[in-house]
C-alpha cells in the first residue's frame, strides 16, 4: 500500500471541494454500480449459459478475487502514476472488461463472461485503491469520516438502483422463462438461450461508452493530484500483541465482504428457489442494498454523537446473528424478507473492523496493513462458492447456516477489542 502526501486542507475555490466532492461519489457510485449488478447475473447467467448453482457463484468469485490478486500492483500503479492517472487507467481497464461481454454473449461462453468480470474487477481494484485515500484526503482531516459516510451511501445507492436498470434490460418480462425453456425443442432451445445471451449486449456496451468518457473527462474536472509515495520502512517489526489482532482482523473483513456477498448476491437464487417469478427475483438485490442505504444512514446520524463505534459494531454483529438465525427457521417466503434485512446488520461492520485491525500499526506496518487488509475481499469470492456447495448438499435455506459463524467471529473480534484496547494503553 502507499501513503499519499499532500496538503488538500484548504480549499481551492470559493465553493471549497464541493465539486471535487461530488465527482468523487460519483466514482463510488460507478464502482457500486458495476459491483452489486453481479446479484441480477448469478440468475441471468444461470438460466443463459445452463449452469449448476454452484457454477453460477463463479461471478463473485471472478469479480472479487481480482481484489485479493490486483490489491499490492495496484498500489505500485499508483506510486508511479499519481493518484488521478491512477483513476483514468481504472475507469480504461473497467470499459474494456465491459467489451469482453460482447464476444462473451455472442458465443455464449460462460469462461468468457467470468474473463470480463476479473477484468472489471481489476479496474474497479485499481480505481479503489486511488479514490479510498483521496477522499480521506479532500478536505479537512476532522471531516473525513463524514466524507466516507457520504461515499458509502453513494457506493450502495448504485448497488439499489443497478439490479433494478439491468435485470429490465436483460430479463425483461421473463418472468416465465424457465418455464418456457422447458417446454422447447433442443434447437429452439438453443435459440432461445443465445437471443437472451444477447441481451446483455446493449448495456455492457453502454456502460463502456460511460466509462470511457468519464475517463476522458477526468482532466477538466480539476481535481488536485496528490502523488503516493511509499511508506518509510523503519525496520521495526510488528510486536506480537499487534500481529495477533491485525490477524483476527483480516479473518473478520474476509468474514465480512462474504456476509454482503451472500445477503446481496445470492437473494436473487433464493428467491428463484422459494417459487418467485424471475421478474421479481431478479431485483431482490436492490432490498438488500436499500437496507444497507438505512444503516450507512443512521451510522452516519448516529455515530459518534448517540452512540460508539464499538458499540455499533457489538450491536451489529449480534443483530446480523439474530436475523441469520431468521433466515433458517423462518418458513416458506417470508424467509426472503430477513435475507433482505442482513443488509442492514452488515452496513456498519466495515467501517468498525479497519480502526481496529490496524491498530497499532504506523509507518510502513500501516501501509502494508491496510493493503493486506484489502485483500481479504477474498470473502466475497470464496463464500458464495461454500454457499453453492452447502445448497447442493443440503438446500438454499439450510446453507444460510454459514452465515453463522461469521456473525460469531465478528462478534468476538468486537469483544477482543476492548480487551485489546485496554491492554496496549497500560
């Protein structure tokens, strides 16, 4: 990872860094976008390219695994490129994952379709990397969580409104698809499948347009460039006390982005498996995301003026744990409903996890840190993997059950915090 230098605390125009602000969040909004669309292509992929379930989990898997591969290049891409080149080229390297699909629908290739999704995720790796520590940086420092709040309602605004624009694209009034399918001939089946693999044609190739203009526009957007250099390294190794909780706190990110991978991504299947029309199923993501929308809401109310950070993420952990519980002991659809409200345990326990594994930690253990810390978005690649496999053993309810122990763990790190705490300030 880098540290970034520069002195961003006053602004430049009269209106401040309003502006800069703006078009900041509208990256977050671009890379939630194209990050929550995966929840409407596990059903449409499934139904286009014949999949098992468990196959069709191969798309967080793409996606999310170019975080865990591209985090450390990246942060080298930076230091070479600056932060605002860094974005262009992130924004370039999404558009062009966004072209794969076209060759991908055409021939109906489902390694194909997976070849674009890493490609989009390196892209979307890399304009993280850059615009995370900008917009920490934009600004006075003793507003910056504010500006991160602001950006996490952006991120999952998109991931609201994502699932609804594309599964009306590229499913519309399909909601007797299946149904339909089986009622074909092998060849008219064939046509079928190959005029729906199509249809994701128009908006992919939209959005590279989108992607590439925005990339083309950065230059009169006058952002201030802020070079990241590399952390000293001072030679100190980490103590023990230090490498145990960052540890911990790795397992309880990777925990995490798995959480929001399965309540996001995998709604959409459930709602298949309870009997939903695909009309409807197709969109269930966005219920998920809108209750993500209410917790960043009344985090950024609440926290730190009625209540702690520690102790929204005690409460959030174990209200993630009460509701997982829902999930697998509530009968028929209704189920769907607590699936859908996961969002809402899940919202606050990101921003709670980093302060604390880094902990501790400065200089060039910071950087290295929080770069390996990044990496841990391997959950939502991994997890929904596990969660196809427990389905196909059990059933789609039953494998909720992996839900569990994550809430578990999280809520222990949480705990271990205060401990913690107490013992590095004696």
């Amino acid at each position: 990872m880098v540290n970034a230098t520069a002195n961003l605390s006053e602004p430049t125009a009269k209106g401040g860094y309003a502006k800069q602000i703006g078009t900041v969040g509208a990256f977050f909004f671009i890379f939630g976008f194209v990050t929550w669309v995966n929840g409407t292509l596990i059903p449409y992929l499934l139904i286009a390219c014949q999949l098992e379930e468990w196959q069709a989990y191969l798309v967080t898997f793409a996606f999310y695994i170019s975080y865990t591969i591209m985090a450390l290049p990246s942060s080298k891409i930076l230091q070479r490129t600056g932060m605002i080149k860094g974005m262009r080229l992130g924004l370039i390297i999404m558009a062009f994952g966004c072209l794969i699909f076209i060759p991908a629908a055409l021939m109906r290739y489902y390694p194909i379709f997976l070849l674009g999704l890493f490609v989009v995720g390196t892209g979307t790796t890399l304009l993280q990397t850059a615009v995370n520590p900008y917009i920490t940086l934009l600004g006075p420092a003793h507003k910056a969580a504010q500006r991160m709040s602001i950006m996490g309602i952006c991120n999952k605004l998109a991931g609201v409104i994502a699932p609804i624009i594309l599964g009306a694209i590229i499913l519309n009034n399909a909601g007797d698809l299946i149904k339909e399918l089986a009622q074909y001939s092998p060849a008219n089946k064939v046509l079928r499948l190959n005029e729906l693999a199509r249809a994701v044609i128009m908006p992919y190739t939209v959005l590279c347009i989108i992607l590439l203009t925005i990339a083309f526009g950065i230059k009169y957007a006058h952002l201030p460039e802020i070079k990241p250099v590399a952390a000293a390294d001072t030679g100190q190794p980490i103590n023990q006390k230090n490498s145990v909780n960052f540890l911990l706190g790795f397992v309880a990110v990777f925990c995490t982005v798995g959480l929001e991978v399965l309540a996001g991504d995998t709604i959409g299947n459930y709602g298949l498996y309870h009997g939903f029309n695909l009309n409807i199923a197709k969109s269930l993501t966005s219920y998920t995301l809108a209750f993500t929308v209410i917790g960043y809401l009344f985090g950024s109310f609440a926290i730190p003026k009625f209540i702690t950070q520690e102790k929204a993420f005690l409460y959030s952990a174990i209200l993630g744990l009460i509701i997982a519980v829902l999930v697998i002991i509530t009968p028929g659809k209704t189920s769907i409903a607590f699936v859908a409200l996961l969002g809402l345990s899940n919202a606050l326990l990101w921003p709670a996890i980093w302060p604390q594994a880094l902990k501790g930690l400065s200089g060039a253990q910071l950087s290295r840190g929080s770069a390996l810390l990044i990496m841990g978005v391997a959950g939502g690649a991994i997890m929904p993997l596990i969660y196809g496999w427990l389905a196909r053993l059990t059933n789609n309810q039953a494998a909720y059950m992996l839900l569990i122990p994550c809430y578990l763990f999280n809520l222990y790190y949480c705990l271990r915090g205060s401990w913690f705490t107490t013992k590095t300030n004696r």
